[in-house]
C-alpha cells in the first residue's frame, strides 16, 4: 500500500500535528537528526535549534547552548535559546515559553 502512494512507511503514534512536525523535520535532512519521538527528542533544545538554524543559520546563538544539557536548568536555557531565535524570525509563540 504504501509502496504504490509513495507514502513514507511511519507508525500513526502521536497526533496529526505530531506526526506532521516529526515527518517535516526528518525531511531537513539535518545531520545527525532522525526523530522518532517528537516530545522525548525535543526535550533538550538541540533538535529545535538545529532546526531553526536550518531555516535560517544567522538567528541561533550558538555560544548560550549548553551541549550537554542533562540538568533541567540547562535544557531550559537552550529552549530559551531557541525561544530567543523564534522571535528574531518573527514567529508567534502564543502561550510558549522556555
């Protein structure tokens, strides 16, 4: 079936919009970037900056990353970085913070 509607073979887990986010982010072809579970290979920051830096390479504020963020504070200061870098490509974040 998926063969002759030239669909990609991905499991239905997930919401509509989920699967859609995942799917459009797999399709970036960014290295080293491959999600399978949207929610738990977010949770860092470092896949939403990777993307955004796709999207645009000046925005992102590479030297605020933490690179090995593993505490709570420190995800959450990447996930600001990336707040931070949406706004400067004038996305909307309604009700979205770090």
């Amino acid at each position: 079936m998926y063969d002759a509607a030239k669909l990609v073979d991905d499991d239905i887990e997930g919401t509509r919009e989920e699967r859609s986010f995942r799917l459009w982010i797999n399709s970036l072809d960014i290295e080293d970037v491959y999600i399978n579970n949207l929610f738990e290979e977010c949770r860092d920051g470092q896949v939403l900056l990777k993307v955004i830096h796709k999207i645009n390479p000046t925005v992102v504020e590479w030297k605020r990353v933490e690179k090995d963020a593993k505490t709570i504070f420190k995800k959450g200061i990447n996930c600001q970085v990336a707040f931070d870098a949406c706004k400067k490509l004038n996305i909307k974040l309604m009700g979205i913070g770090a």
